[in-house]
C-alpha cells in the first residue's frame, strides 16, 4: 500500500509539473489574438510535421549530391573454418627413410635412371611434394586455414552516369521547395483555425451574455406579473404566460453555455492547454468602429479600401484584375517541375554508367587468434553498366513518368482557375460581412428602446405580455446578430489576409455563400426553442449559415 501511494504521488507530481510547462509559457490576463496566435504555432503538431517534411527534403538533398562524390570503406573480417574440402590434400606422405638421392654423372645411363626411379619411390627427391615448399612446409598457403583475417579498403569513383546524379538532384531540390510550400500553407491554415476559433469563443461568451440577460428580464417580467397578480390586477392567465416564458428562456442559456464550453476547448486544444485552464479573452465584438485585427490589419487595409463602395466591389469581383499570388498554385507549378525532372532521371536509366574501382586488402592466416597480415590484395579497374533488355521495367516506368506529368499539369491548370475563384469568393465574402455588420449599426440601440417603451407600457397596464415578450425576442435577436456580424467580419478579415498562404477550397466548401439570417417571426405565444445545429455554434464562414440563439 505504502509503494502504491508513493507510486500515485509521483504520477501526480509529474502531471502537475507538465501541466505547469505547459501554462507557464501563456501570458496572464486575457489574451488577445496576437497572443493567441504567438502561442499556437510553436505548438502546432501540423506545423511540426511539415518542419519534419523540410528536414527530410534536405537529408534528400545531401544524400542526391553524393552520387557525385568518391566513395571510401574499410572492411574488417575474421572466419573461423570448421571444415574444409582442402583438409588432407596437400599433406606430405612420409615414406620409409632412405640415403639421399645422388647422381653420379659418369654413371651409365641405366645405372642414373635406376636412381632417379629409387630417390622417387622413397621419397629423397621433391621435398613436400608437387606443391609443397622446398623445404616440406605447407603451412604458408591459404587453402583450408583454420583461421582468415581480412582487412579491406574499398574505393569507388562515379566517373559517368548519363544524367542520373543531376536529374537526382533536380529532384531533391523541388521537394525541398515543394516542402517549404507545405510548411508556409500549414502555418497560414494554422493561423486561420486560431483565429477562427479565438472569435468562435468570444462569440459563445457574448451569447452566453445575452441569454443570460434575457433570462433575467423575463424573471423580471414575471415578478412583476406575479406581484399583479398578488394584487387583483393581473389574471392567472398572465402570470402563467411569464412563467412559461421564463421557463423557455432557460434550456437556451443552457445550450449556449455548453456551445460555449466547446468553442473554449477547441481553442485550448489549438493552444496545447488543459482543458480546467481558465482561459480569459480580450476581444469582445463590442466595438462600434471594428477595426481589422492588428496581426491581420496591413494585409487587409488595402483590400478592404479598395472593396469599400459595393459598385465598386461588384466591378472589381467581375473584371479581370491582378489576383494575389497563391502558395499553393507556386506549389502546383514546382509539382509540374518536380515531375518533369522525374522523368529526366526514368529516361537516363537508358544510358549507360561507368565507374572507378580500388580494392586494397591486408590478409592474414594464423594458426591461432594473433593474426600477422602478411599477405595482401590490390587491385584497380573500371566498370560500365548499360541495361539491354529489362523485361519491359524501363518502358513502363517512362509510362508512369508521363502519366503523373499530364495529370500534375492538368492539376497546376485547375488549382490556377480554383484559387481565381477562390480569391474572389474571399473578397465576396468580406463585402457581405461587412455590409452585413454595417446593416446591424443602430439596431440593438433601437431594439433596446422598444423594449423599454414596451416595459413600460406594460407596467402602467397599457399593453399586454405579448407585446413585451416580442420586444425582449427582438432585442435578443438583435444583440445575437450584431455579435455574429461582427464576428463573420473578422474572420473574413483574417481570411482574406492569409489569403496568399492557404490551401484552395473547392466549390461548395466552406467558401459558399452564407444565406441571409433568418429573422424571428412574432409568436402569438412563446414557443419551445429548439437546438440549433446540434448544439454547436455555427462557424457561418465554414458553414455557410449564422449562428442562431436558440430563438423561435
């Protein structure tokens, strides 16, 4: 039991400490967007992944430039024979002793080959044998040793590789540049996420705020018609009416502070933090004049300026005007090259490849393990590889060559109409957002005003409930899509300025036009409000719809 507790202790004292590291970082108080986004990237895993796409394109790199270069090893080697089909040939065969062979030149002929033929039967003439030494010893020579030392150096130069190495290398540097595209898109879809999370949070937080309120005026309605009531001048009628309309508010404040709960984690999980971190926020969309966000601001300021007039903005979206440039049609085009020198490298597998070779080696046969490399190996060449027949290898990949060619050109020309598209659609939707924040000006002021005439009316007896429910739901409404207005221009300002850097939506992504909101329609008695979008705010850049307050 004791092990177990120190056990849990230790599990929670490193726990705590990651959490720490992770939190010291985060500066204190509420964070703006320009804090917001400083903290993401470095913790970006999309972001890191396509760093690691960098770093492999350069490995590439290197690793394509040493076909250029000599080539130099050292080999080391040691056998051990534990059988040999050269045991016993080359052992002297001992026969019975005799004198010394000796000729006598003077001898008559039958007598000098009558001694020949007796130093041979014995043995006195060929000391070891045919392939023995002159002195009997076979020991020196390398058949069937028990025991083989070797020590190689290896030497080989490239001197011909018909357009291999280079076209190897035009390739690595175009999926260096073709990482380095990856990387710049990953780190403009980051910070377009962020910021669309940042002000998908400060959204939730003002909903949550505007239930809330709502919430509370209709408690207030119904103490007051309660107190009626109380007093004779109010029918059961009434106060039912305000409780029930009391009572529909509240699952509202409920769903929007879950979809508040869920837009904090998403940016939490973008931002690496634990989830019981108390995150606060700066922005709060409450701002009349709106400025573009300052991490956003000189990359839309110009843009916006030119798209400030709708004529003018109509004219622009339908003339042939420069566009901005795309990282991803830059990457389509580098995919065409990369293709290209692709098929460069299939057609010199055609050609032939000559190279120089060196192989110098120490050899060394003990009898025991204390080698002495007496012997040696030295020897120079050159070779020439030209492939004749290969079974059909080369036609085929020629034909795959030539495939990816056309479809990575047929791609360059349809990300090239995609991202015009694209481009425009951006700026479409920064015109409606604006224009539909500007249409919002005055609105809550005014709905403001009428909920209060409304109150008032209905405390001197002067107007029924109905009419002071409608004033609240139009109030709510107006506050909700002043927020959400203002929420939709900001993140179309951020859209627009990551423009250059993020990847092309196809048609009917998120880029399709968001239909207009939606008013609520005057009850004749308060309905039951209905979840919206399955409980979730609804990103209307992504989503192509406004988020709702949960109003009928």
């Amino acid at each position: 039991m004791f092990l177990r507790a120190a056990g849990m202790v230790c599990l929670l004292a490193i726990t705590s400490g990651a959490a720490y590291a992770q939190t010291a970082a985060v500066p204190p108080g509420p964070l703006t967007l320009e804090q917001v986004l400083a903290l993401a990237e470095p913790k970006s895993e999309t972001v890191a992944i396509a760093q690691a796409g960098i770093r492999r394109a350069e490995g590439e790199q290197i690793r394509a430039r040493s076909g250029e270069l000599p080539q130099l090893s050292v080999t080391a080697s040691y056998d051990r024979a534990l059988a040999s089909e050269f045991e016993g040939v080359f052992d002297v065969n001992q026969g019975p002793s005799c004198s010394p062979f000796a000729l006598n030149p003077t001898a008559p002929i039958e007598a000098r080959v009558a001694e020949i033929e007796r130093a041979i039967d014995c043995g006195a003439v060929g000391g070891g044998g045919f392939f023995g030494s002159s002195d009997g010893n076979l020991n020196n020579l390398p058949f069937g040793r028990k025991n083989t030392f070797r020590v190689l150096l290896n030497f080989s130069q490239n001197l011909y590789s018909g357009g291999r190495n280079g076209a190897q290398q035009d390739v690595a540097a175009l999926s260096h540049e073709s990482a380095g595209h990856a990387l710049t898109t990953a780190r403009g879809q980051l910070l377009y996420e962020v910021a669309q999370a940042y002000y998908d949070a400060v959204l939730s937080d003002r909903l949550v705020a505007i239930a809330a309120a709502t919430l509370e005026q209709a408690g207030a309605t119904l103490k007051q018609t309660q107190a009626g009531f109380d007093a004779g001048t109010q029918p059961e009628f009434e106060v039912l009416r305000a409780r029930v309309s009391r009572d529909n508010q509240s699952p509202v404040l409920i769903r929007q502070r879950a979809n508040r709960a869920v837009a904090f984690l998403r940016l939490k999980q973008l931002l690496e933090l634990p989830a019981d971190y108390a995150l606060e926020l700066a922005d709060g969309l409450a701002d009349e004049a709106l400025p573009p966000p300052p991490a956003f601001a000189e990359r839309v300021v110009t843009v916006e300026k030119t798209l400030r007039d709708a004529e003018a903005a109509n004219a622009v979206l339908e003339a042939n005007v420069s566009l901005p440039e795309r990282t991803a049609v830059d990457d389509a085009a580098t995919t065409v090259r990369l293709r290209e020198a692709s098929l460069k490298l299939v057609e010199a597998q055609k050609k032939p490849s000559a190279s120089l070779n060196s192989s110098y080696g120490r050899i060394a046969y003990p009898d025991n393990l204390l080698p002495t490399f007496n012997r040696s190996n030295w020897t120079i060449g050159a070779s020439m590889t030209l492939p004749i027949l290969t079974g059909g290898r080369q036609r085929g990949d020629e034909a795959v060559a030539l495939a990816e060619l056309a479809q990575a050109k047929s791609q360059q020309k349809q990300v090239q109409e995609l991202a015009a598209l694209d481009t425009r659609s951006a700026w479409a939707e920064l015109i409606a957002s604006r224009v539909a924040w500007e249409a919002t000006a005055g609105t809550v002021q005014q709905a403001q005003r009428a909920y209060q005439i409304a109150n008032v009316r209905f405390t001197n007896g002067v107007s029924t409930q109905l009419e002071l429910s409608d004033a609240r739901l139009s109030l709510q409404q107006a506050e909700a899509n002043r927020t959400v207005a203002a929420r939709d221009l900001q993140v179309a300002r951020a859209r627009v300025a990551l423009l250059p850097n993020l990847p092309v939506s196809t048609p009917g992504g998120f880029n399709a036009a968001p239909p207009p909101v939606t008013q609520p329609q005057s009850p004749s008695v308060p309905a039951s409000p209905q979840p919206q979008n399955g409980g979730q705010i609804r990103n209307a850049s992504a989503q192509g719809a406004q988020p709702q307050v949960g109003l009928q």
